[in-house]
C-alpha cells in the first residue's frame, strides 16, 4: 500500500465511522420514548431481552454501545445477569443490519441522500425533520465513506503482494481470525471491520471462505469495548461483559468447524456477490449462535461467576456514566431514579407523621436511613445531569433533564420535613405531650390531602403529563384552607384548657411542615404543567 492509498482509506473510515455514528443517533433521537423506558420492558421472558438488544442496536448501530450500556445497567442494579445476556445476544443480532446497509450498490443515489440531508439539516427547524435529516445525511455519509475505501482499495487487485497474503488468509483460518480480531480491537467496531471486508471485496481477490474467520475474529473484538468500561465497575457488571466475551468466543469455536455448511447456504442465497454473501454469513452466525446459547444463558452466567469471583455486598450504583453515551435512554433512568428518589421522601412523610400520631417510634433508624439515602441520591442525580447536560444534546429536546433540576430540589426538601416531623414526633414521647382525638383526626385528615398531592406530583412528572399536573391546584387549595381551618379550631380547643402549651406548638408544627410538603408537591407538578412558580 502506498501512502496516497492509506490515506484514502483512512479518510474513507473516517467517513464511514461518522456516518454510521450520526444515522444511529438521528435513529436514535426519532425513537424517542420508546427507548427511554425500554427497560421496563425487559422482563424474565429470555425472548423478549434478545428483541430488545436487537431493536436498540439496530437503532443506535453499535452492538459495542448497547452492550456498554448493559454494562452500566447492570452496574446501577436496573438489569440482573439473566437479563443482560440476552440484550447482549440481541445486540450482536442487532449489529447485523450494518453489513447489509454498507452492502447495497447505492452509489448513483449517495448524492441524493447527502443533498437532501444537508438542505433539511440546514433549514428545519423542527426536531422531527431534524432527525430524519441526521439519518439521511449519516446514511450518505457512511455510504460515502464506504465508497471512498473501495476506491483505495482497487488498485489491490493487480498486486502481487496482496494477493499472497489473500491466499495466505485463506489456507490458514486463524490467521483470518486475528486479522479480524486485530483490526477490531484497533477500531472498537465490528461493524467498521465488516465495511472494510466488503470494500475489499472491490479487489476481486476476496472470498466468502476467506471472509468468514476474519468475521469471526471481528466477532470477538468487538468485546474488548465492553471489557475496558466494565474496568471500572462492579463484579456483577464485570460477569456481563465477560458473557459477551463468552458468548463469541464459544460460538466461533461452535461455527468454525461448520463453516462449510454456513457458507454452502449464503453462496445458494447469493451465488454471484460476496458482499451479500458476507452479510448474510454475518447474520446466520450470530442468529445461530444465539438459538443454540440462549437456551444455556444460565451456563454462561455461572462460568462468568467462576471467571469473576463474588461479589463484594454494597449498595447498588445508580446511573452509571456509561448510561451518558446514549442521552435519550439516559433521560428515562434520570426520570426512573428521581422518582424512585419521590416516592422514598413520600414514604418517610408517611412514616414520620404515624410515628407523631401513635408515639411509635419504631421506625426511626429508617427514617433517618432514608434521609441519608436522599441527600446522596440527589447529589448523585444532580452530577449525573450536569454531566447529561454538558454532553452534544439539544437542551430544548430534553427538556426534562432541565425541569429534573428543580424537581429533586423538592423532593430533597420533602425529606426535610419528613425529618422535621420525626423530630417532633420525638419530642412529643420525651414530654409526653398528648393530642386530642379531634386533632388526631385533623392530622389524618391533613396528611391524606398531603399524600394525594405528592402522588400527583410523582406521577405527572413519572407520565410527563400536564393534565394531571393541573389537578394539583385543588390538592394544594385544600391543604391550605385545611390548615388555616385546623389553626383556628385547634386555638380553641387550647383556650378551653384541653391540653398543655407544648401540645399546641407540636401541633402546629406538624401541620404546617405538611403544608409545606404540598407546597414543593405543587413545584414539582408546576414544572411538568410548565407554570414553573418557585415558592
């Protein structure tokens, strides 16, 4: 290879490298919701996790990216073991798609594409048109890319030297295996291997038999990308990435003695291009691999055990950066924690005023627990979105990580007086100080109020529904006008003498920290309805 020729195809690579980055993220952006809550779709069902690393890879085009996300998922706690082996068997399927775009003979339309792409990139303004112009224009680009490596890669065909080493690759499998494993690791896409293997193509001197191993080699590099993110994480996470590992590497020693076999059915398929040929071999591997695996995921998951060793019990990671490389579904775990964070504060409400209402004081090293778990899980949330934020998104497509700022400002301060409460509740048994029935019922009465409105907060921003949000004026009117009501009915009884001072001012307290637990319950459902009005 001279210069000139490394050149173009590195700048080629370059292309192709980009292009594919900018249609998975326009795909990507266009799916929307539907990824953001993809996990809660994952379910025990083995079939159901390969369609779902199937679908994300063949939107977000890197088996590489899917699996380092089920790295960071699993790290966080959001995907157990079982789970992420078949997103991790998916995801290989899922990577399949790219060989059969970089194999189309499109080359008259790639101008189309690119034109088109760059106008409605340029002009529109709506994120829509803007999505579908990043798929367009990364489609042309990588199509683009693989043109200009083919190009690079013609004058091959008339050199001696190559064809030698072609015919070198051919007579011994394993080196074909290495040359896929070798350029793979180098690049950290398998997909990129492939478009190299098919522009080759354009030399002449490549062939399915040949083909085939470097395919496989390009197979198991395509791990290394997982192995390095799982450096950092737990065990749990690290037996993932080892499974991936696994995965390819018993498949290549499953599929190299039946190559013969793989490769007679794609020369049947496609007699005539060895471009399709090295797509469908692709395909039929990994869609095989996966049917004879899948059934033995438990195998996997307990030679990864070994592999790995035991885990070290600690609390579960939440939000893992590796989540950062893929905002949309980075968005929905931000809304899943936040309001897992929600619905912790809720509860402690819950806890602190019983504790207050029957003296039992049980649960106070929950309480204060949970608290502590709020205070970290809203720092942990808040650095997450500053790291969210300073990545490339559009800040006005994600609107939600902005609004996420305010919300768990509020719910951090919902943990607050539920802290508040128990204090009071606290201070209540130490002087025996005691309530009335009628204002042990106006508590009750108070606090039912304080939990509708923290269960219309939680599931407006949960639904990001505005509708709903708007139902928690009357909540927080009726809040209000229960205090100022039970205020006043409560001076009285303390005017007849039916109880101590102190009684009264415990009294008071409570009732107005609930008060103020509907408060931030409105902030958080004005921030979904958009009113946005900070007490």
């Amino acid at each position: 290879m001279d210069t000139v020729m490394i050149i173009a195809l590195l700048g080629g690579l370059g292309l192709f490298l980009y292009g594919m980055k900018m249609m998975g993220d326009g795909l990507e952006n266009a799916a929307g919701s539907r990824l953001k809550f993809i996990l809660e779709k994952v379910t025990s069902s083995p079939f159901k996790a390969v369609l779902v690393g199937t679908f994300v890879t063949m939107l977000i085009q890197s088996s590489s990216a899917t699996t380092v996300m089920v790295v960071g998922f699993v790290n966080s706690g959001l995907l157990n073991l079982v789970q992420a082996t078949g997103i991790i068997m998916g995801a290989n399927i899922g990577t399949t798609v790219t060989a059969f775009l970089v194999s189309l003979n499109v080359d008259a339309i790639i101008p189309v594409f690119l034109f088109f792409g760059s106008i409605l990139m340029l002009f529109s303004k709506a994120k829509k048109r803007k999505d579908i112009a990043s798929i367009a224009l990364g489609f042309g680009i990588m199509m683009l890319g693989m043109s200009l490596m083919s190009d690079a890669m013609y004058p091959l065909r008339d050199s001696k030297m190559f064809r030698e080493l072609i015919v070198s690759l051919g007579n011994q499998w394993y080196l074909g295996l290495l040359v896929g494993l070798g350029i793979t690791l180098i690049i950290q896409s398998s997909s990129a291997t492939t478009g190299i293997l098919v522009a080759l193509t354009n030399t002449g001197n490549i062939t399915i038999q040949i083909a085939f191993p470097i395919i496989l080699g390009a197979n198991i590099g395509t791990c290394i990308t997982a192995l390095l993110s799982s450096i950092t994480a737990n065990k749990t996470a690290k037996k993932a990435a080892v499974i991936h590992l696994l995965f390819n590497v018993i498949g290549t020693l499953i599929f190299l003695p039946l190559g013969g076999l793989l490769i007679s059915i794609v020369t049947r398929i496609s007699p005539e291009s060895v471009k399709y040929q090295i797509s469908f071999i692709h395909l039929f591997f990994n869609l095989s691999n996966t049917l004879i695996l899948l059934p033995f995921r438990n195998v996997l998951i307990t030679m990864a055990n070994r592999i790995v060793g035991d885990e070290v019990k600690m609390d579960n990671e939440i939000l893992d950066r590796r989540l950062l490389q893929t905002p949309t579904i980075a968005e929905g775990q931000v809304v899943l924690e936040t309001v897992k964070l929600a619905e912790l504060a809720k509860k402690n409400v819950h806890l602190a005023t019983e504790a207050f209402l029957t003296g039992d004081l049980t649960h106070e090293d929950e309480i204060m627990k949970n608290e502590e778990r709020i205070n970290e899980v809203t720092e942990i949330i808040t650095n997450f979105l500053v790291e969210l934020s300073a990545t490339e998104i559009n800040i006005e497509e994600f609107r939600r990580i902005g609004n996420t700022y305010h919300v768990i400002n509020d719910i951090e301060r919902v943990g607050d007086h539920a802290e508040n409460i128990l204090e009071l509740a606290i201070e209540k048994k130490k002087k025996e100080a005691d309530l009335t029935p009628e204002g042990a019922e106006e508590l009750r009465a108070i606090f039912a109020e304080t939990e509708n409105a923290m269960n219309i907060a939680i599931g407006c921003y949960k639904e990001n529904d505005k509708n709903y949000a708007m139902k928690i004026e009357a909540v927080e009117r009726k809040i209000d006008a229960l205090q100022k009501e039970f205020r006043q009915s409560h001076i009285r009884r303390l005017q007849q003498g039916r109880f101590k001072a102190l009684s009264s001012i415990l009294f008071l307290d409570v009732i107005s920290n609930l008060e103020r637990v509907g408060d931030h319950a409105k902030n958080m459902a004005d921030v979904v309805s958009g009113i946005q009005e900070r007490d």
